[in-house]
C-alpha cells in the first residue's frame, strides 16, 4: 500500500473552548517545529498568537463566528475567505457542529478531514460508574496527537514541552496567582475559603494576585480581598498577553477547573487546580503537573465522582462539593511548592 505523501498547507480546527484551545498549544508547535516544510493554519481564537508568533511556518487564522461568519451561511463564507480549496489536509480536533459542516464542504473538493476522537463513550462510562476505584482516561493533548500521528505528522514518541518563561524580574518576595471564577458556579470553591487561604499568608514573604474577568468578577473578588495588603486584584487591567507575561512571573497558581489552570501549566508553572464536580481523571488533567496539585473533594465521602465533564447539569447532592474542600488542604499543598521552590 502507498503511504499518502506528506501535505505541503495543513488546517487546523479548534474554535473553543478556551482551555481546550490552550492544551492544544505544545502539540500545535511540536508539530509545525518538526515539520519545517509544511505551512500550517491554525483556525483558532485569534489570542492564540501570543504562543506561536515565533514560529514561521505556524499562522493563526482567527475566527468570530459570533458576529462577522454567523449562521450557516457565515461559516461558508469564512471557508472561502480563508481559500478553503487550497488546503492539502485538514485536521479536526474540535468535533462539533460547525466543523462536521466544513468538513462535508471539504469533502466535496475531494480534500481530506481527520477528526480527532472525543471519547465520549469513555467519560460517560466514567461519570456513571459506580466502582471506588477509577483510571484516569487518556488526556486531551494525546487525544488531538493521535491526528496528527495518523496523518504522519507526529512520532508516537513524541514528548512535549513546555514553552519557554520570560521573567521580567526575579522578586524575593513568593508571587501566587489566584484565579477564583469559573463559567459554571459548581467549579468555583467559596470565595470565604478562599479568603481563609490568602489570610493565613499574611504575614509571610507571599504576594497573591487576583486573576478574573468582568465587571462582575471584579467587584466580587474587591468585596473579598481588597482589604489584604498582600493581595493585588488585576482583574479588568491588562491584555492577554500582558496577562500572560504577569502568569510567567509567578511562583505558582492557585485556580479552579478553568482555562487559567492551562495557561499557567503551559509555563510548567506550578498549578494547584481545585475540583468539585468535575475530576482530572477524565483527561483534562493540567500539562505537566503532579497529580499532587490536583484538590478534589474526599472520594470516600463522595463515591461518584465526577458526575459531570464540564460542570454542568449537576446532581442536587453534588452541587456543593467543591466546598466541602477545607482551606488546610490547599494551604498545605501551597507549603508544600513553596518549601520545594525554596530548597532547589
């Protein structure tokens, strides 16, 4: 059998979300490093130009379906915007609607669509088991890696690496990320837990900044933590990327089960993520992190979890599990990063 010859123009597919986006990230520039003489087109958020801008032969293409491209119609258009018909290959690590309709309108230009498995079967077979005993289902990035693998584009022994930290300048003093939000309210612990966390550091050598969005956020993390001197709220005051250079000065992050726990763990910064009704178990585990810095509710007094992938549709039992996560256990394993910080 003939191998299919390696493609010259190659367009990738991931629209949202945002954390799924930033676990793509290693993977997407692994691929287009080791690939010099393939140009590839990465159909994401537009943000995304921040990690791969360094990359010659990597372009973002950015998409806005919710105004400009909108509709059925709108996504033709955005296909033949970008000249859909030029592509050799293309690669679907996003699955859903709006790409299962690009991928017939490539099919019918003979061009190739490679879609990436979601394992659905598996996270729901997950969340209904009943066994004490769970295995961590195969993670995300190795998920969108097997596409890239069938299409001769990755080594199966391919490690990935976490990109390169850009420190302004190194501070004496400990500097921790507080990320507290979320989309969905079961992922986001109390923010009076969270207030016992940064109070218990207040006469320490620890700085914390408060990561969020919105005016929303905003006001409630003011109402919570404006009153420490040793917390700095930056909610609503920088762009991504300076968002993104503040994150690489840090000595660790502390966030829910969000996109920021992805952002800083592709520093390999030290990222403590905090479930409740979600699990990392089902492959959104935070790139290259202990299992360690994952925080889950007690699995003796909470059997089925996780009941849920994304946070949503929670039974009423387990609506409230993340708070019944106490402020010792996230204290301790800050303690714990920063003494192995320090003896290193």
């Amino acid at each position: 059998m003939n191998k299919s010859p390696i493609p010259k123009k190659v367009l990738i597919l991931r629209f949202s979300a945002l954390g799924d986006i930033l676990i793509s990230i290693p993977l997407i520039r692994k691929v287009a490093l080791n690939n010099p003489s393939v140009h590839f087109y990465y159909a994401t958020d537009p943000k995304m130009i921040v990690f791969t801008q360094d990359i010659d032969n990597l372009e973002i293409i950015p998409i806005d379906f919710k105004s400009k491209y909108k509709g059925l119609l709108g996504i033709i258009k955005w296909a033949r915007h970008n000249n859909f018909t030029s592509f050799d290959l293309v690669l679907d690590i996003h699955d859903v609607l709006r790409t299962k309709i690009l991928k017939l309108l490539f099919n019918l230009y003979q061009i190739k669509v490679v879609v990436f498995d979601k394992g659905r079967k598996e996270k729901q077979n997950l969340i209904n088991s009943k066994e004490s005993i769970k295995l961590p289902l195969k993670l995300q990035i190795d998920r969108y890696a097997e596409v890239f693998m069938n299409s001769r584009l990755l080594s199966g022994k391919t490690k990935f690496d976490p990109l390169h930290l850009n420190i302004s300048e190194k501070s004496q003093i400990v500097s921790i990320g507080l990320a507290p939000f979320s989309k969905h309210e079961s992922k986001m612990i109390s923010l009076k837990i969270l207030e016992e966390v940064v109070s218990s550091f207040k006469d320490m050598n620890v700085k914390f900044y408060i990561f969020g969005f919105g005016e929303n956020e905003k006001k409630a993390a003011f109402e919570v933590f404006s009153k420490y001197d040793h917390c700095e709220i930056i909610i609503n005051s920088l762009s991504f990327e300076e968002e993104v250079q503040e994150i690489q000065n840090l000595d660790l992050m502390v966030t829910m089960d969000s996109a920021n726990s992805h952002l800083s763990a592709l520093f390999a910064i030290p990222t403590i993520t905090i479930y409740g009704p979600t699990h990392p178990f089902l492959g959104f585990w935070p790139l290259f992190q202990p299992i360690e810095n994952c925080i889950t509710p007690n699995l003796n007094h909470f059997p089925e979890l996780p009941v849920s992938i994304f946070g949503k549709d929670i039974p009423k039992k387990y609506r409230n599990v993340i708070n019944t996560i106490k402020s010792d256990v996230i204290i301790d394993r800050i303690n714990q990063i920063i003494t192995s910080k320090s003896t290193h």
